[in-house]
C-alpha cells in the first residue's frame, strides 16, 4: 500500500538543522495556512488562528521563551498554533458561506447550533479540548504539506505557555496549542524514527 502521499507520510520526521540562509515568501507562508484551515473542524467552528514568526525581530522574543530552541530562529517561520475555545454561538456565522455557495440549506442550521451548544455550553473543559483538538489537526496538515514540498517541520511544546500568550497578544479565548518550525533543510537530519509495532497500538472489535 503506497503512494506519494503515503510515502511522503511516512518518510517525515522532525527537523533539527534548517538553512538558515532561506526564506518562505508572504504566498508559501498563506499557502501553507490555508492548505492548514482545510483540516478537519468539529461543527465548521474552524476555532484556529495561526501567527507566523519570521522577521529576525519577532523570533528574538520568541526564542527566550521557547526553552531557547535553535529551530525557532534558524527556520524560515515558526508558527504559532493557537486554538480558540469551542463557541457554538458561531455556529450559524461560520456555515453562512456553505449556505450561500448552495452546499446546504439554511434550514440545516439550527441542526448543526443547537447540538453544538449541548455540547459545548458550559463545559469549559470540553471547549478546551476542542481549541486542542483543532489546532492539531491544523498543525498536522502543514507539517505534511510542508514535507511534500521539500521543506522540513519541527512541532514544539517546550515554550512558556503564558509569556508567548502574553508577547504575542493573545486572547483570553486563546491557547497556544504548539509552535511549529518550518523551512528548507540542510544536511544532518535523521530519518523517521521507528514506531511502535501496529500489533501493539491496534485492536479490532
């Protein structure tokens, strides 16, 4: 069972060494996001916002907060994966547009709001592990984006969870779920490390 797309999967593995030399363009970077905002969300809330750090400035205040990891300054962008927390009373805003483009009728809506709010309302804790959730998946679809384009990725969560919050200007809805370094490579990275076998991580039922 293989193809490019498999096989791109399956090759990728963290980067450590980035060409410190390159550079992502302001259409790689809107590239990548958007390839990232076609993810998975639960109700189309799309509960995700992306802070791209790339000038020398901004990485010099991330990178003291951030366990002073190289990949932050040497990539060309590290990304800062925010998840917002779940809010069904965006519900009807965010389906508005498949409405419009004819994808479902407006009727539908209520359908998908009320469920949400059941969910949602008053469970501050579910509506955290939504922001998660979320933002994962989105940081999940550039990574691999990123690889099928030949430029390596480094997620992180050794950072200062508060002081990126607050130097970054995040809201108080806001969790910066993991940053995420992305950019052309030079030599010296390893190969995907090997996994746990399948047998031990699968069950069937």
């Amino acid at each position: 069972m293989t193809n490019p797309v498999i096989e791109n999967m399956l090759s990728r593995s963290a980067a450590k060494y980035y060409d410190t030399t390159a550079t992502l363009s302001d259409e790689q970077i809107r590239d990548l996001v958007q390839i990232g905002t076609s993810a998975p969300t639960s109700f189309h809330l799309q509960n995700w916002r992306f802070i791209a750090v790339r000038t020398p400035e901004a990485k010099a205040r991330l990178r003291p907060i951030s366990w002073d990891q190289p990949a932050i300054t040497e990539a060309a962008v590290t990304f800062i994966i925010i998840g917002q927390l779940a809010d069904a009373s965006v519900v009807p805003h965010r389906l508005a547009p498949l409405v419009e483009a004819g994808i479902m009728p407006a009727r539908l809506i209520p359908e998908w709001e009320n469920p949400a709010r059941g969910l949602y309302d008053d469970n501050p804790q579910l509506q955290r592990d939504e922001a998660i959730r979320t933002a994962t998946f989105g940081a999940s679809a550039i990574i691999y984006a990123a690889r099928s384009l030949g430029w390596g990725s480094t997620p992180m969560i050794g950072f200062d969870f508060e002081a990126v919050s607050e130097e970054f200007g995040l809201a108080d809805n806001e969790i910066p779920v993991m940053l995420l370094s992305v950019g052309p490579e030079r030599a010296g990275n390893w190969a995907q490390k090997p996994r746990l076998p399948v047998l031990d991580v699968l069950a069937f039922a």
